[in-house]
C-alpha cells in the first residue's frame, strides 16, 4: 500500500514526487550555450531520457478546451515534433535556459540529468513554443501554424486516451488551470515542474514567442498561493491526473461505428442489386410497390415502427399492479396523440441517419425495437420537442429541435433499466438546457424538492411540477464546471394511493414524516439514487450525520458520470481517534452500484474533523470489486496522516469484521481491532494487510 497523505486542516491526498521531476533546470546566464554545435542525435537522446517530463509539460500548457483526448496526442506530437530540423541546429537557435553546473535550484533541490543537458534546454523551449502556438486563435485569411492543426500521428483509431482520474484536488487544479492563459499555464508549469525561478521562466516564456511575461508570471504566482483546500497545488501538478504517459484507454462510439460500418455494406449490397436488376427486363420495384425496402416487407418490424400501435399504460394502473416500475408508467404529455412525432421517433430509433446523435449507458444495446415499445411520454421541453419510450429493457429519448419541421438534427439516448423497483423508477431525465436539467416524475411521486448535498443543514427548496409530473428546471451537477454547489433532486413517494403529480407542488416533501429520495444527475437518461449505511440495509439520507458525510463526498462523485450508475451508497465503516489528540476521522466506503451488475466503483474516504465541507481524501479507489457491497461488505484502507505538530502517521482502518490490522515495508507496525495507528517519515511506502478472527488475510483496497 502506498499510503496518500492528509492532514487534519483538510483531507487532500498527495502523490510520491516522481523521480524524473525532482530535479531543477535553472541555470546562470553564464551558463548559456547556443545549440549551434548540438547534433540530432544528442538532442534525441535528450527527448528520450526526459520524454515524460516533456509531455507532461506540453499536456499542461496546452488549452483544456482541446478535450482531453486531443490534448494529449496533442503533447505526444508536440514532444516528437521538437527535434532539429537537420543534423545539425542553426547558430541562431538557441535555448533561453540551457544547461547548469549542478547548482541547487528552485525548492532547494539538486539539478541533476536534464539540468547539465543543453539538449534538453533545447527541446524544451521547442516543446513550450508549440504548445503555446496550439492554444492561439485561429484567424482569417492567416495560414495556421502547425500546432494548431490536430495532429496527425500518434493516433489510435477507435480508442479514446486520457490521462487517470484523480481526485476532488486535482479536479479543482485542472479547473483553476483552464481560467489561466497559455503563457501563465506555461509559468505555472516551469515554476512548479522544472523549478525555474521568476527571471529565467521569463527569459525562456519571451524566448518561446509569450509577449506580456509579467502577467503570466503574476497569474502563476496567485494560482500557486491559493491553497486547494490544504493541498499544494505544485505538488498536485505531478499527480497521475496530468500524466499523459500514464493512460486509460475507452472505445469511441462504438455503435455509430457499426452503423458506418453496417451502411457501408449495406450501400454495397444496394449497388449490386441494382445493377443487377437494371440488367433484368421489367425487374427491380415497381412503381406500384411502396413498401420501404429498408423494413417494409418484415411485418413485425412494421408493425412495431407503427405510431398506432405503440403501448399505452392506463393512468391508474400503477395503484393495482403487482410490479411498481416502468412498466406500470401512463402514457402522458401534451403531443402523445401527435402520430407524426412519434412515427419520426420510432424511425429514427429503427433505422438512424446521419443526423442523429446516438449516446448509450455501457452495455446498453441501441438496436431497434423487439416490438411496439411503451409510450411514456411525449411533450416539448425548453426549445426540444422530447419523446420517452419503453421496451421492457431499455428507456429511449427521442429529442429534435422545436422549431424545426422534424427534418433536422436528432438525438436518441439510451439507458439500461431492466430490474427497476418503485424506488430506481422514481424520475427520468427528460431535457437537458443551459445547465439545468428537468425530471419527468413517476406517477406515484407525491412531491418534490432540491436539497443541496454541501449544504447539509439546508432545507429543502421547492421544485414545481406541471400536471404531467415534467419539474421545473434545476441545476445539473453533471453539467457544471465546479462543485461549488450539488443540487439533487428529493422525491417522496406515494405508492400507497396519494396524490397525483399535479396534486402537490412539492413544497415540503417530507411535511408528513415520510423520507425523502435523493437522486442526483451523473449525465444520463436515469438519475442515481443516493444512499447511506451498510452494505447489508443501506437507507435514504436523512439523518444530520449522513447529510454531513455526504457533503463531503458529493464533489467526488464526477469520477462516477457516464457509466451506468444506478445508485451510489456512503457507508462510515469505522472512526478512528487520531494521535495527538486530534479529534475523531471518520472512513467512509462509497460504492457506485450499476445497471448491469458488473463495472461497480469503490472509494475508500478518510475524513478528519473539519468545520467546512472539503471533500474527504481517497485513500483508495477499485473497479469491478465486491469490497463494500451485499456479496462482501469488508473494506480496508489507510492514509499518511500528517499532525497539526508535523508528526507524520500511518493511519489504517478496516470494517468491524477484522481481528487485526498490520503495516510491514517501510514502515511496521500491528494493532489488534480494525484500527491501527504507527510514526511514520514523510513518503514512506508500506503494505497495509488485515486478517479476519480466523486467520484470513485481508488485502488493502486497490
């Protein structure tokens, strides 16, 4: 286990310092040496040997708005496009801040390596120009500079690359990071990776074509004094986060690929037929033959792309129905009758153009209909005329703009629902605008309300509903830039026969004793429900303390968008006094359950005592792991801790089914009971174990 580290103003987690950027590449003036003698080959050598250090140089002055992906091939391209020219460099270019003797730099740390390498000074001021290249404006009728072209090589086709998540800290960097200019990006970065000091970052910014080096240089100064919680932002800088040698890889879209692929072969297979039949005398469709070759001849395929056809569910079925999901869902809004829409809907879900954009959960299927699907909704949200539907295993979103005739740009979305109760059924997203997200309700939803997961003392604001059960708009956290707020959406059931959605405004939810349902917007058609307590019998959140550990844990939800999420629970499974008696930290498992069953996430939360709602440190994170679920409940983590008097401390806490916990590697140290506690140094690396009354060892979460 290597233990993060936190201390007990906040929980920030920080990473080991790499050993490639320990190092400083300051140098003297009188150090300087033009690149005029310096051949491609020393030059390459030094691209090699420091290629991370590069790439993670360029991946951080590059715009964010290029998305992650792009940004980093974008700073692979960069880095390999920054040798020489020729076998040898002109006299004329030279490095702003080459080589140095071996002089302490910046931090107080020994330049080794890349510092007494003038090859590297030369690359780097390469690798910085291009990268501020990328980020200026294109303008008209001026020919573009390279790097502000997608670059060509490396590429990966049908892959998507992006560096590892981090945590809450290195989220709230990146974001701090994209309000600067490149030149201050550029600043930030040399101060924090290469430790220059002020002159020679300006010297080597002005030499890299930045024009105003002051500014930057001031911006970079504010954003490294404004502490991330606790957390160094300098020190954030060499988290995984910002590692684009460090990648995950995801596949593009992979059914709009075998769409191309399908329409491909299939204009192939039209091609053929019809020279073909061309050939034939009086063959080929008649012009009294109408039915759409595409479909028209299989009559269940018809019959289920028929508007007339499509299943309606009787308003007040869901009171006497055995099973209280989607299924028992009525057909409502205002242009269900509307056959049109609906027959361009069930086109576009049975056979998709170009024009359509199609989003599906993982492991969603967004094939055609088996047959006539269930009608849940049809209506206009915001400027989008919207169409919900039902097949028993999925929920579709039809959505195309309301000022057009339905010729337009479309969009179909698709999630997972099967194995849906009363309380996973509870909303759907229906539109998504200028940040705001709106909910069409269940029928047996008596009211609704926005609670605001950092505010955990907060009452409950009102959220209105039109007779259809379609809320007001609230705001997305999935949609917003910062986790400055989380609104989620709280809904009170009513499945024993209470009003219906146009009977209560929503104004006080809970004003009869009954407990709220908060569900939170992760960026998909169905809203996650949220949950505390153990594995066993997790509950709603309604009590002080679960409200207090969930607004330190709400800004770590990002890390669960788009996957598939159909509820999140936050178990405290133990609570630790700290040394030096620091007060009581509280470990927190949190465990993103989703449709499909397999792809669940896990999060292992060390909590200090805080007066603010900063979010807890991951001590560890897992995938695919039964760690804090129904079928095995166990957890164990632990953190460097460090105390208000600089002690630093191995602090370790598994669930109550443990008979011992113990720490071997740097560091050593057993304690009976599910707590442990050992003197540490600063960045020691141990391996955290546990073993089970009966001799069973536990392994550390990871």
């Amino acid at each position: 286990m290597p233990p993060h580290s936190a201390d007990t103003a906040s929980t920030a987690t920080s990473t080991a310092v790499p050993a490639d950027t320990s190092v400083s590449d300051a140098a003297p003036p009188a150090a300087r040496h033009a690149l005029g003698a310096l051949g491609v080959e020393q030059a390459e050598a030094a691209l090699v040997e420091h290629y991370t250090r590069l790439v993670r140089l360029a991946y951080l002055v590059l715009p964010p708005s290029l998305g992650r992906n792009r940004r980093v091939l974008t700073a692979h391209a960069l880095v390999q496009r920054s040798l020489p020219r020729g076998r040898t460099a002109a006299v004329a270019e030279r490095s702003a801040i080459p080589a140095q003797s071996g002089t302490e730099g910046a931090g107080g740390r020994t330049a080794t390596g890349a510092g007494r390498n003038p090859g590297y000074a030369y690359v780097r001021e390469r690798v910085l120009r291009q990268a501020l290249d990328a980020g200026r404006p294109l303008r008209r009728l001026a020919r573009p500079r390279r790097a502000q072209l997608p670059p060509l090589l490396p590429h990966v086709w049908g892959l998507r690359l992006f560096p590892r998540s981090g945590g809450a800290d290195e989220l709230a960097l990146d974001q701090r990071l994209s309000g600067l200019s490149g030149p201050a990006r550029a600043a930030f970065a040399l101060r924090g990776l290469e430790l220059l000091t002020d002159e020679e970052v300006r010297r080597l910014l002005h030499a890299a074509g930045a024009e105003d080096t002051e500014t930057a240089l001031s911006e970079a100064a504010d954003a490294a004094d404004q502490r991330i919680g606790t957390a160094d932002p300098v020190e954030l800088l060499r988290s995984p986060e910002f590692d684009p040698c460090s990648l995950q890889a995801r596949p593009t879209d992979l059914m709009r690929r075998r769409q191309y692929g399908r329409t491909a072969l299939a204009a192939g297979a039209a091609l053929l037929v019809c020279g073909t039949l061309l050939g034939l005398p009086g063959g080929g469709w008649g012009p009294d033959d109408d039915a759409d070759p595409a479909y028209g001849h299989n009559a269940a395929v018809a019959s289920a792309l028929d508007p007339v056809r499509v299943r309606r569910i009787a308003p007040a079925a869901w009171r006497t129905s055995a099973r209280t999901d989607f299924s028992v869902w009525p057909a409502r809004g205002p242009l269900a009758e509307d056959r049109a829409l609906l027959g361009r809907a069930l086109r576009a879900w049975a056979a998709p153009g170009a024009s359509v954009q199609i989003s599906a959960t993982p492991a969603t299927p967004s094939g055609p209909p088996m047959g006539s699907p269930q009608l849940l909704y049809a209506g206009t949200v915001d400027a989008a005329r919207v169409v919900l539907f039902h097949d028993g295993l999925r929920v579709v979103r039809y959505a195309e703009p309301a000022a057009g005739g339905g010729d337009g740009v479309a969009a179909l979305d698709f999630a997972r629902v099967d194995g849906a109760n009363a309380a996973a059924a509870g909303a759907l997203v229906v539109g998504r605008s200028d940040g705001n997200v709106r909910y069409l309700t269940a029928p047996w939803v008596r009211g609704t309300a926005v609670r605001d997961l950092l505010d955990p003392a907060g009452p409950a604001r009102p959220l209105r509903r039109d007779a259809d059960g379609v809320t007001g708009p609230l705001a997305s956290p999935a949609m917003a830039r910062d986790c400055r707020s989380w609104d989620t959406l709280s809904v009170r059931d009513g499945s024993d026969g209470g009003a219906s959605p146009g009977d209560s405004d929503g104004t006080n939810p809970g004003s009869d004793g009954a407990t709220d349902r908060l569900l939170t917007d992760l960026g998909e058609l169905t809203p996650a429900r949220l949950t505390s307590g153990p594995p066993s019998a997790p509950g709603d959140v309604s009590a002080p303390a679960d409200r207090a550990a969930w607004a330190r844990t709400a800004c770590l939800l990002p890390a669960m968008r788009s996957h598939g999420v159909r509820s999140v629970n936050s178990w405290p499974y133990a609570r630790q006094p700290l040394p030096e008696s620091h007060g009581t930290a509280t470990w927190l498992c949190t465990r993103a359950e989703t449709w499909r069953g397999p792809g669940s996430r896990v999060l292992a939360q060390f909590q200090a005592p805080s007066e603010t709602t900063a979010p807890g440190a991951v001590a560890a994170r897992a995938e695919h792991s039964p760690a804090c679920g129904a079928r095995e409940s166990r957890v164990l983590a632990g953190v460097l801790w460090k105390s208000r008097g600089g002690k630093w401390y191995v602090l370790a806490a598994g669930s109550g089914k443990l008979g011992s916990v113990e720490v071997s590697g740097g560091v050593r140290g057993k304690a009976p009971g599910n707590l442990l506690a050992v003197r540490a140094e600063e960045g020691a690396q141990a391996e955290l174990y546990g073993r089970t009354p009966d001799g069973t060892r536990v392994d550390a979460l990871r």
